[in-house]
C-alpha cells in the first residue's frame, strides 16, 4: 500500500481509499449480505487500507454504522471521511447532523467532514463558518468538499478555507475534471479523492455490453436517457463507452494485469490524486483495491490507457457532473 498526505492537513491515508457506498446494498448496488461487507471491511484493513469513505445520504447513516461496526476496535488506526447532504448546509442542521454521523460512526471525532454536494441556495460562508467551528470544537479533524467544480471551488479558496480535499467522479470512462478542476486543485494542494473510480464495476472486466448492467446503475451520462432511472436526457455514449472498455480490456490482458488493477493504477498515478476511493462488496474485492496500489504500469500502458479513452472524453465533454446532463456543478 501506498500512504500520502491529506492536503495540506497532518493527516496521513492511503492511496486507495474503501467506498462504504455499495456495502449497504439496496438501490444502485442490489442485494447484499452484511456477512460479506464485514468481512470485506476486514480485509481491506488488513490489506493496509487506512482510510473509509462513507455519508450520512447513504441509506440514512446505515453506512457509517456498518463501517462502525466493522472496525470501532481499529477507530484509532483509521482515517474515517463521511459527507454531509447539501440540505444540511445552514447552522444548525449541520451540527445537528455531525452530532446524528459521530453517533452512528461511534466516535468522537470525524477524521474528514465533507460537503456532499454544493448546495447555491445557502452561501457558503456560512458552512465554511460552521465547519470552522467543529473543526475548533474538535468534532471534526479536516473537512473538504465533494462535487465542487471551478467556480464553487474558487469560492472557497476564496474565503481563505482550509479545505483538506475535493471529491470528484474521475475513471478511465470518465475524464472531465482533467483540464480544469484537477490542474486548479493541484495548485491550491487540494487533494482530489476520485469516486466510481471503477465506474461502479463497468471497469471489472465483467461487462461487455450495456445490457448486461443492471437498470439502476444505468444513470450516468455514459447511458442513453431512455434508461429507466437516467435523468439526465442526453443520448448518452453507449457505444463508444463499450468500445473502450474493450479496448481497456484489450490493453490489460496485453500487460498481464486484471482490469480492475490496471484501472485503478492509472488512476493512482493521475498528477494531483491522492487516493481513489473503490468500492469493494466482498473480500475478494477488497482484497482486489487494496492490491491495486502496488501495481506498476509502464509509461506506454498509460499512454495506450489515455488513447483508448480519448474519443470518449471528448464525446462527454468538458461537464464534470457524471449524472446530470445541466450540472450541479459550477
Ligand atoms: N461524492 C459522491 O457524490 C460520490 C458518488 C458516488 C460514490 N462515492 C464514493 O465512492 C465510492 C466508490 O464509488 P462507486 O460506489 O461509484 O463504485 P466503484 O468503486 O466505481 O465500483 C464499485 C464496484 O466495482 C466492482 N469491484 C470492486 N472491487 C473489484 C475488484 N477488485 N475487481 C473487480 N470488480 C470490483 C464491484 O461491482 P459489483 O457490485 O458489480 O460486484 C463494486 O461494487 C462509494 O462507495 C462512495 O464512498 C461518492
């Protein structure tokens, strides 16, 4: 495993952070037995994984209190990121959710309190202000944001905040933050924590074309708007999504590698990313992530990744919000 440092924080995690998303099973992931999220919690930790990504939005706190009860007994060896809903932005439901995520997280502390979303209808002053407060209180170590394109982002830098982080949908498959809200973040050293880093399994390998997904992971921008559950009323890139992937597939079997590892690879060596968050159900799987950071891809496996996926950037352009066709993201 790799460590790196949390922006400009004395924080230290890996490189490949645990996504507590998928472990709760339900909608987008189906059904999931808590015998094999507990044991994937488990393994990851043994596997040097030391940092857990979760949210108060993700099945109403049952998230962070599985990770609780995964790993209370390793509380003091982990670093734990949970994210407050953009509704929860004013005063005092933001402390009032800290309290709710410390209860269900069974701690006393968050390591990294995140802004799930931007939310332009409070000014965000005012939730950097109470964030600074928590962080004075002790309740919370760092906090940083997740969604926030330029402008939001700017805005914060702005008010001289000391945000840790900015959590961002960034894969192979999906590319917009590399041109703009990456280099920004970069230069700020904001570190960028990428999400759907296996763009929810398209990058396991085990796809090879739409129909074999299951309908309610079909909401990406990637997928047509005639999907039951997209919203986002584009055309969507199946096509030129799939020919990727099996051009990635291709580019992975060349180098001897599984997809998932090659996938994850790329991603960790990205200029400007800390740490890839993945979500691992089983523990194969995380056994999987975990393994990933220790992979090495030449120079020209890279360069024959960026060339597999180019068309499909330039296809889904420059919006960095992966769900929504206008974007929640400024
Ligand atoms: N900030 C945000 O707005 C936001 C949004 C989405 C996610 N997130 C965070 O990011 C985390 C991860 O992103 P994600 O949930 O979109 O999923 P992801 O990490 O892109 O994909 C997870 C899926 O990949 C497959 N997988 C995992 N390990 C594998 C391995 N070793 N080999 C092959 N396949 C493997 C599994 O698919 P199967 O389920 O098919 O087995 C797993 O459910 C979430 O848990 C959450 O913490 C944040």
């Amino acid at each position: 495993m790799q460590y790196r440092r949390l922006g400009n924080t004395d924080i230290t995690v890996s490189a490949v952070c645990f996504g507590c998303w998928g472990i709760i099973g339900g909608f987008n992931w189906g059904p999931q037995d808590e015998k094999d999220s507990l044991e994937a919690l488990h393994v990851a930790f043994d596997a040097g994984i030391t940092f857990y990504d979760t949210a108060e939005g993700y099945g109403s706190g049952q998230s962070e209190q599985l990770l609780a009860r995964g790993l209370s007994s390793q509380r003091d060896s982990i670093i734990i990121a949970t994210k407050v809903s953009p509704n929860h932005f004013r005063e005092p439901d933001l402390r009032a959710a800290c309290e709710r995520s410390l209860r269900a997280l069974n701690t006393d502390r968050i390591d990294l309190y995140q802004l799930h979303w931007p939310n332009h209808d409070i000014p965000i002053s005012e939730t950097l202000n109470v964030l600074d407060k928590l962080k004075a209180e002790g309740k919370v170590r760092a906090y940083g944001v997740s969604n926030f394109g330029e402008q939001d982002l700017s805005d914060v830098l702005a008010a001289g905040s000391p945000i840790a982080s900015n959590q961002l949908a960034y894969n192979l498959l999906f590319r917009a933050i590399e041109d703009v809200i990456l280099p920004l973040c970069h230069r700020h050293g904001v570190s960028v924590l990428t999400y759907s880093s296996l763009m929810q399994g398209l990058l396991s390998g085990r796809y090879t074309s739409p129909d074999e997904v299951q309908e309610d992971r079909m909401r990406t921008r990637h997928y047509s708007a005639t999907r039951p559950y997209a919203r986002h009323g584009e055309a969507g890139q199946e096509r030129e999504t799939f020919e990727a992937v099996a051009r990635i597939r291709d580019i992975a079997r060349q180098s001897g590698q599984s997809m998932a590892d090659v996938a994850l690879a790329w991603l960790i060596g990205q200029p400007g990313i800390t740490t890839v968050i993945a979500g691992a159900r089983n523990a194969q799987q995380a056994h999987g992530i975990a393994h990933a950071a220790d992979v090495t891809l030449s120079a020209e496996v890279v360069e024959q990744l960026n060339q597999a996926t180019d068309a499909l950037k330039q296809q889904l352009g420059p919006n960095p919000d992966m769900w929504q066709h206008v974007s929640r993201m400024r």
